[in-house]
C-alpha cells in the first residue's frame, strides 16, 4: 500500500493568540475536512516577493530562483482551531490596595481584577474586569507567573519558554501600554516580591534555580544572587512565594531534573523525582539544601504549579493542577505529610489549577484554572464546595481548546484526528 502523499500543510502559533491554522490537506489527491471557499483560493502558483540581495550577485541569483519556485502567497487558512478568550493561569494579589493580577497564556495579556469584585456564580457572562493589558509594546508573550509590589504600586509578569524577560507595569496600565522589561534566563515561571530586601525572586523551570533581582532591574541587569544546584532538591520548579514574616521562601516543583541543563561537562542524564515543596531562607544563595521539604506518596502532589502562604494561621495551599484541586498543608510541615484539606470536586468547579492565591483582608482563597474560570472561597472551605464567587473571562457556554503552548502538530490518518502537544 502506498503512504499518503501530502500536497500542502501548515500551522501558526498566531500572535494574536495561541492558534493552530491548517492549510489545505490533500491525501492521494482526496481533500482532507471540509472544502470552503477560502481553500479553493489558496494560490499555490503564487510567488514569493523577491528579497532583497545579501549576498555575492551569482550566489543570490541561484537562491532567488529557488525562492521563486516555491508556492505561497497569501494563503488563507481553510480551517482554524483557535480560543478567542483568555485562559488564565497565575494570580497575584494585593489586599491593601484591594486587586488581583491574573496571568493569560492564550492571548499574551494580563487581566486586572478589584478583589471585591461582584461575581455571581449564577452569573454566565465574562465578569468585568479593571484593566487588561494586552498587545506589542507590553512584551507580554507567554505570561505565567505573576508578582506584585503594593510600596510602588506596580505588577510583574514572566515570560514562559519564548519570552525570556519580565514586563513590570504600574496598576494605572491598560491596553497596550509599553513594559519596562527586564531580561532573564529562558524558563522562567514564577514570580515573588519582597520589600524587606526590595527584590524579585523568579523560579526558572529548566536549569532549576531561583533568581534574584533588584525590584528596580531592567533591560540587562545582572542578578543578585541565585539558589542552584544538587543539594537545593529542586527540580523544575515553577509556583513561588516570599514569606518575610519567618524570613522564608517557598517552590513548588514538578521533579523534572537534569544538571546538564546548566553543567555541559555533566553526561549522567537526567532524573525524575516525586513533585515537592521546599522551603528555603530568604537570604540563602548557592547549593544550600532546603530548610525543610514536604515530598512523598501521602502528599497527592501531582504537577503543582502554584503555592500561597497564610502566615496568621500556618497554612501552604497549592494549586495541583493534575490533582485537580488544591491542597493545603500546615506551613511548617514536612517530608511524607498528607495535606491538613483537599479542596476539589465537580461543584468546587476546580478544574486543571494553574494558580492560587490567598487573601487576608478577606480571608479568601482564590483560584485560577487552565481556562475560562477562577474560583472565591472561604479560607476554611474543604471538600467538594461550591465556591461563593467565580470570575469568567468567557461566556459560560464558551468551549476552550486547553492549547498551552503549540509548537508542533501531527495527523493520525488511522483515527483521523489532529494531534497538538502543548
């Protein structure tokens, strides 16, 4: 039996928003999904616009010419799978001046939100938010974690896997409003504040470490210091927090490991470890290992990507984002411990938790899903609870793609399905 032939194909990670666009398939001359009239335009003859000579005159000529054999043009798309809302993903709040910042892969922004907001849960129409920042001059690509500064009245975003940098924005941004950026080692995730030391903290997933700039930092600033290496026992962290009331710092890690990452002379290969916490002091710099560390079966960490401190009543939550819930653990816990209480449940409407996030003044945990929901509990609430608020980025009956970050796709010719990793 002959392969399929395959006539044209292609796909964009738009820069609108995170997209998968396929061109016209064509299998053994049979075309693949529905034929619309975009696809019967789509101008294979078409040549492409002459580029301008950057080389000896004979050597661009040859290149020019293969240029000019290749089709493209202005090839509309013949069918697009896309989300046109915001997923959000991180949360930061500021209970003193009453917002909470909250990270969105999907469309590169950020969305502001008055932590008094009114949000119904009855309500299935996007809650109104504050600002949302969004477009070019923000930098913001891939933004995950989210840090703020309540002194100087301003937030900051990491940029995850393509973005390499932190944006900082004052709380008056809105729109396309251009970021003061600061350039960071690539995988950062997570972001904390301090104002007794009057700097930033930023997790980076791939040559796990924490990072530590000057609040202030910009463009190529240097770091400060860094907490790295084996004795550290972390591995891919992302979720960070800064507790300065017991001069701690706090990761959630995932347990990808692999010192190559940073050591090329390293040929070992890398490591799996179970997800943990670990707790560090907040001056620590180098190969320390953890003050304490909470890892182990009883746990039921599984991908935590998020973790708030409640320093009035000792409390760590964190967002498990496989788990689907979030887990709560007394903060001075450590090694095999089971969680204190696990919220979650089809009526809690936790669903894949990206971020989390605890408010004070209000007593209030929130939550962010993979998605177009986060949800407003008590502190206390366990169990499968209903939550008493939840803020929609989306109409409630808006689907979502569940797209992280596509870089690739294939087609299953034997199911025919297309297959998008994240």
């Amino acid at each position: 039996m002959s392969k399929p032939r395959l006539a044209v194909a292609c796909s964009l990670a738009a820069i609108g928003y995170l997209a998968v666009t396929m061109c016209h398939l064509r299998w053994n001359g049979l075309a693949m999904g529905q034929t619309a009239p975009a696809a019967e335009q789509l101008q294979l003859g078409a040549k492409v616009p002459a580029i301008p000579q950057i080389a000896a005159p004979v050597e661009s000529a040859k290149f020019q010419k293969i240029v000019d054999s290749i089709p493209g043009g202005p090839i509309q798309p013949c069918m697009e799978l896309a989300d046109p809302y915001p997923e959000f993903n991180s949360i930061a709040i500021d209970p003193k001046n009453g917002l909470a910042v909250l990270s969105d892969t999907n469309l590169k922004s950020a969305l502001v939100y008055p932590l008094g907001v009114k949000a119904d849960p009855a309500d299935r129409m996007p809650t109104r938010y504050r600002a949302w920042i969004k477009g070019p001059a923000t930098w913001l690509s891939f933004a995950t974690g989210v840090g703020i500064d309540p002194v100087r009245h301003e937030f900051y975003v990491a940029e995850n896997d393509y973005g390499d940098d932190i944006a900082r924005f004052p709380y008056t941004a809105e729109g396309n409003y251009p970021a003061q950026v600061l350039a960071i080692p690539h995988g950062a995730y997570g972001l904390a504040v301090s104002q007794k030391y009057r700097q930033l903290a930023i997790s980076i997933e791939h040559t796990p470490q924490i990072i530590f700039y000057r609040l202030d930092a910009t463009q190529v600033d240097p770091p400060l210091r860094s907490i790295r290496g084996e004795r550290t026992k972390l591995a891919d962290p992302h979720g960070i927090f800064w507790e300065e009331k017991n001069g701690e710092i706090y990761t959630v890690n995932h347990g990808n490991w692999n010192r190559g990452n940073w050591d090329p002379d390293d040929n070992r290969g890398g490591r799996y470890y179970p997800p943990s916490i670990t707790v560090y002091a907040d001056d620590a710099k180098g190969n320390v290992p953890p003050r304490r560390m909470i890892q182990g079966n009883l746990t039921q960490l599984n991908w935590p990507s998020a973790i708030a401190v409640d320093n009035r009543h000792d409390e760590i939550f964190v967002a498990n984002t496989v788990g689907n819930n979030v887990l709560v653990f007394a903060r001075t816990g450590v090694g095999n411990v089971a969680p204190i209480r696990v919220l979650g449940g089809a009526r809690s409407l936790i669903d894949h938790p990206m971020g989390v996030a605890y408010d004070p003044a209000r007593d209030e945990l929130w939550v962010a899903n993979f998605g177009h929901t986060a949800e407003i509990f008590p502190r206390t609430a366990t169990g499968d609870v209903s939550p008493s608020r939840v803020i929609r980025n989306a109409p409630a009956d808006a689907g979502h793609t569940d797209f992280g970050n596509p870089m690739a796709l294939a087609y299953d010719s034997r199911r025919d399905e297309i297959l998008v990793p994240n």
